[in-house]
C-alpha cells in the first residue's frame, strides 16, 4: 500500500489527558525537600556551633535539635511526595494489562 505524504499515524492514537496536577505536584514536593534540607543544614551547624550568623541557634541547642529534626522530616516527607508524583506522571504510558498476563522474568 503506497502512503501519501499526507498521513499522519499520531492522529490515529487517541491524545492521552495532560497531567498537570502530577507537574505541580512534583515542583512543590521538590522545594519541600530543598528546605528540609536547608533547615536540616541550618540545625546541624547550631548544633555545632561557632558561627556567627547562627547566634541564636548556637545558644539554644534544643532549638538547635529540633530545626534539624523538622529539616529531616520535611526531607522525608518531600522526597516521598516526589516519588508518589513521578509515579503518577509516568502511569499513563503503561499498558493496563493484569499482572498474571505479563512475560515472567526470572
């Protein structure tokens, strides 16, 4: 069969739905894991001490734990929001097939 130069086999395949909830999603998972990471940063150099422009936090060593605590958890909470919508976003390219009809690989 001899194809025009008009064809288009795209047009063929239905348009998958734009993901834009996933997008945003993943952007703000990602700059809660960048503060977790500058508080965890900023509470580990507390606890350290000797530097200037943390004064507060190299008096205060509790305060100090407890940055560095909330630095580590919004780190946690961040990279695991981040995989959940990487998961998301790359979900509407599998098959949805059962998982018994898969080949094995062993």
């Amino acid at each position: 069969m001899k194809l025009k130069g008009s064809f288009d086999a795209k047009r063929l395949r239905p348009r998958e739905p734009r993901n834009w909830g996933a997008r945003i999603a993943a952007g703000l998972s990602a700059l809660i894991a960048t503060l977790g990471v500058l508080l965890a940063m900023a509470g580990v150099s507390g606890l350290l001490g000797n530097y200037a422009a943390l004064a507060d936090l190299n008096t205060n060593r509790p305060l100090a734990s407890i940055v560095a605590l909330v630095g580590l958890l919004l780190l946690y909470l961040g990279v695991r929001l981040w995989r959940r919508s990487r998961i998301r976003l790359r979900r509407g390219r599998e098959l949805n097939m059962s998982p018994h009809l898969m080949k094995k690989h062993d």
